[in-house]
C-alpha cells in the first residue's frame, strides 16, 4: 500500500492512477496533515471483486 498527501495529488493524480493500474498496489490518499485517512484509490479488478462479494443477492 502506498500513501499520497492530498496536497500534492493534483501534482501526481494521473501517475498514481497509472502506477495503481499497473501494480494492482492500493493507495490511501491523506489529509494535509499527513495523519488523517481521506479515500483509497484500488484497481478495477479489486472494485470488481468488491463490488461482487458486496451485492446482494438478487431475489
């Protein structure tokens, strides 16, 4: 897992995206202060895989 300050994200947006892509390795993007936990960016087959185990059944 690696880990981006928002402050410097509009910066490394895309790189991050591609690096994230690429490597399949989460990255939990942090507040200014560098302590606070604000969202995740993960790959598109672990969303798959989430979005999966999270959907309900259907009836």
């Amino acid at each position: 897992m690696t880990t981006e300050n928002v402050r410097d994200l509009r910066w490394t947006l895309e790189s991050v995206v591609r690096s994230v892509g690429r490597t399949g390795e989460e990255v939990v993007i942090l507040d200014k202060d560098g302590q606070t936990e604000l969202a995740v960016i993960i790959s598109m087959a672990d969303y798959e895989r989430w979005k999966i185990q999270t959907d309900p059944p259907a009836p």
